[in-house]
C-alpha cells in the first residue's frame, strides 16, 4: 500500500464528515462518512499486519503504530457519534470547531508518519534486494522467500482491489449528492430569485421616480447577474446524462464552456463509435476534462486548447494541450494539502481507479499537455 494514501484518505474522511455536518446532517450523506471511516480503519489494519509480518527490523515502526492507531480510534469515536448519534451532546458549531482544530495534531502526526513510512519502505525495497540476492545462492531459501513474497503480493493486490472499490463508491455517492444538490437549488433558491426579479421589473413598471427607477433596474440586473453564477455553478457540479454517448456528453460540455469563457477547443474523436464504454468511465473522463479546463479558467490565460479522444483497441488514448503560461508540477502537487490542487489530486485518483496511466508535462509559458490512457478490455460493456 502506498503511504501517500492514508493521509490523502484522511482528508478525504474529515471532508465527507463536514460535509454531512453542513447539510444539516442529512441521512443519505452518513453513507459516505462511513464508508471513508471503513477505508481508514482497513489502512491501518494493513499497516499493522505489514509491521508484524516482515522480515525485516521494524522496531521503530511498532512502537509509532500502537500509539498513533489508538488516536485513530479516539477520533474515530467522534467521527461516528456525528453520524449516528442524533442527541450528541455536542451542537453544530463545536462539532465543526473540533473537526477544523481538534484533529490538526493528528492531521500533523499523520503526515510524520507517512514521511517515516516512505523512509521506511524505501529501506525495506534495499533490505528486500540484498536478501534476494543472499538466498538466490541457495535453492531452498529462494523458493521459501518467493513463496512469502507472492503470497505477500496476493494480499497486496487484494487490499488495492477492496481499497479501490471503497473509493469508487465513495465517489458515487458524490456523485449522488451533487444531483441532490443541483435539484434543491434549482427548487429553491433559483425559483426564489426568478419571483424576485419579476417582482423588480414589475416595481419598475408601476414606478413613476425616475431614482427609484433607476435603482431598481440596478438591483434588476445584480439579480439576473446572480442567477446567471448560480446556474453556471449548478451545471458544473451536475452530473451528466451518462445514457448518452462519450462524444455526445463531451460536446455539449465543451460547447457550453467556449461560450461562456470565450476560449477555444479543437476536439476530435476518432473510433468513439466503435466501442462501448461503461457509465463509470464515461464519468471519471469528463470530470477529468471538466478539472482541465476549470484550471484553465482559473489559473492559466490559455486561449486555445487541443483535445483528442483515440480509440486503439485495447486502449482508448486522451491527449489534452493548452497555449497557457504553464505550471510547475512537482510544486503544485508537494504543496498540495487537500484544499489548494486537491483537484489535481482528485483528476490523478480517478486515473487510477480506471486503471490508466497519465503523464503530465507543463513548462513555464509554454502551456500544459496531458496524455492519458486508460485500458478498454476493463470498461468495455
């Protein structure tokens, strides 16, 4: 298991468990909590049987693990008394306070031990080498450590396998309550601020001083301004019809953005019509695109971008390039602590969970390009 992840879990957990608090603790968001709560206790269970099971000297590493896993615990306990303790004795604003404050020490811890368990991995791959080549001399200790090795390689692929899993669900469920979210604002609050700009226009109609015209024509047009955000907002968090093909999904998509951002984007498709592909990689390549061209927005005053979707069987091949003032990679992601870049994170995960392979190459203006490939004989339907 890569240390990387139990700190990127970690923020993941802490996210999913402010945002139930937020939404007034909804029932259907306990699920997410619970299941990034699962993961978390799964990652330490795998740490624990690593430290008790190698070959090798781990003293260090069991005497950090007992201490820090019981604070895992202690915080664990509050976690779940958020999610399923309706008369917690605690209000909202203390839960959210304990949430942002309380759990920075382990926030910090967390991020030690994961730099020591880099450390330490990195020791055990030379360890690993210099016993391999020791017991390659003899033929009954090279069979006995391969045995261990597969059978260490097996659980290690399971845990990847379970691990993965969770997550997908985690980001379905996400997914869920982004659609959730898009149907209460637009029964709310957009419905609220439709009724109000007609009740403006109508004031201005009935309204016979010119100043108080005036000012309502203002207060008319912030209205409309207002709306305008909020629908842009609704529409980048909704997800999209995923009943329709990849091409179809990502048209309307690019099409919406060049008119809103006055930007440009050559995209070709080739080979699109030849394959089916499954609603769960439909999905994570346009909220990758989606990221791509939300930080062009933001952060980069690219005005053309190039984009390519390629079919060759058994691959389908992503090809993404800008004209922007470009990035420096390496910074952006050591820097990146779940808040600044998490996007950049979130685009690499979702790689992951499809099983392809990105490479990311940005140089100071010069623009940005990301190649991407993802195996279709996984996704294939």
């Amino acid at each position: 298991m890569e240390s990387s992840r139990v700190y990127e879990q970690w923020l993941l957990t802490k996210a999913s468990a402010e945002i139930f608090l937020t939404s007034n603790k909804k029932p259907e968001l306990k699920t997410n909590v619970n299941i990034n709560i699962k993961v978390m206790d799964n990652i330490f269970s795998n740490l624990e049987n690593e430290s008790a099971g190698s070959l090798f000297n781990t003293q260090a590493l069991r005497k950090k693990l007992p201490e820090f896993i019981q604070e895992w615990h202690y915080i664990k306990y509050y976690l779940l008394e958020i999610v399923s303790n309706e008369n917690s004795y605690r209000n909202f604003e203390s839960q959210i306070f304990w949430l942002a404050n309380d759990t920075n020490s382990f926030d910090n811890d967390l991020k030690n031990i994961t730099v020591y368990l880099e450390q330490y991995h990195s020791r055990q791959l030379k360890v690993m080498w210099m016993i391999f080549v020791a017991l390659a001399v003899v033929c009954a200790c090279v069979s006995g450590g391969f045995i261990f090795y597969m059978n260490k390689l097996v659980k290690a692929r399971q845990s990847e396998r379970e691990y993965k899993k969770l997550l997908a669900e985690s980001m379905e469920n996400r997914e869920s309550e982004k659609r959730d979210m898009v149907l209460e604002i637009h029964d709310t609050v957009i419905q609220d601020m439709v009724f109000s700009k007609m009740l403006c226009m109508d004031l201005i109609s009935h309204q016979t001083d010119a100043g108080v015209q005036e000012n309502l024509k203002l207060l008319t047009n912030r209205i409309v301004s207002a709306l305008q955000q909020i629908r842009d907002i609704s529409y980048g968090i909704r997800p999209p019809e995923m009943d329709k093909k990849l091409e179809e999904i990502l048209e309307s998509y690019i099409t919406n953005w060049m008119a809103k951002t006055g930007r440009n984007v050559d995209f070709v498709c080739i080979g699109l019509e030849s394959v089916k592909i499954q609603k769960s990689l439909k999905l994570n390549i346009y909220r990758i695109i989606q990221e791509l061209l939300t930080n062009i927005e933001k952060h980069s005053d690219a005005r053309n971008v190039r984009l390519n979707i390629i079919v060759s069987w058994p691959s389908l091949i992503m090809k993404f390039s800008d004209d922007g003032s470009g990035f420096d990679f390496q910074n952006a992601m050591e820097i990146s602590d779940g808040k600044s870049h998490s996007g950049l994170r979130g685009m690499m995960e979702r790689v992951r969970i499809s099983r392809g392979v990105i490479k990311i190459k940005s140089l100071k203006d010069k623009g940005t390009s990301v190649n991407i490939n993802f195996p279709l004989e996984d996704h294939d339907e």
